[in-house]
C-alpha cells in the first residue's frame, strides 16, 4: 500500500507560516525554511516582550514618580514610603501620570504626606 501523506494540512501549514512571515525581507518571506525559522523566532520574541513590556512600563512610572518627588524635595523611596503610611492606595500608573501631567495634583499629594 502507497505511502499516505496529507498533502492539503502541509500545505495549509505552510501557507499559515508564510502568510505569517508577510513583510520579511529577503527568503525570509518566500522560502519556507527560513520563513518558518524566522517566524519561530518572532514569535519567541513576542511572548517574552509581552512580559518585558511590562517591566519597562514600571521602570518608567518609577523614574517619573522619582523626578517628580524631587522636585518636592524627597526621594522616590521617601514618597512611596509616606504614601503607604497615610493610607493613599495610588498606584505608580497614576502616579507618574499625576508627575508627569498634572504637577499641580502631585504637588497636593506630597503636601499631603508631609
């Protein structure tokens, strides 16, 4: 009995591969195995910077809260310290928001904790 192989899933994989690889340059986009290590590849990159993404976000929000509260005159562990202790559940989204665009409203919360 011949061999059976499923012609139509391959080659739906690969159109699913190559349209994925749409915009490469070079065989990237036109050769399959390289269009599908390169596919691979981004994927990989995507999933671990969804987690990266996250990371930077906080790092910027620090760094906005830090400037801000210095030019209060404390540093940004001093801040976030006194904010715990007053009770005041602002988190660094909004915080860094507040430093970064409403100086005005920063400026009440420090007093505030002072």
């Amino acid at each position: 009995m011949p061999r059976s192989v499923n012609s139509v899933a391959s080659r739906a994989r690969r159109k699913r591969v190559l349209k994925a690889a749409k915009g490469y340059w070079g065989r990237r986009k036109n050769v399959w195995t390289v269009a599908k290590n390169a596919v691979e590849k981004g994927w990989l990159y995507a999933y671990r910077d969804r987690k990266v993404k996250k990371r930077d976000f906080r790092k910027l929000w620090i760094q906005r809260i830090n400037a801000g509260a210095r030019l209060e005159g404390m540093s940004y562990s001093e801040f976030m310290g006194k904010l715990k202790k007053a009770n005041i559940d602002l988190n660094r989204k909004v915080l860094a928001d507040l430093a970064m665009n409403h100086p005005e409203a920063f400026k009440a919360i420090v007093e505030k904790i002072k």
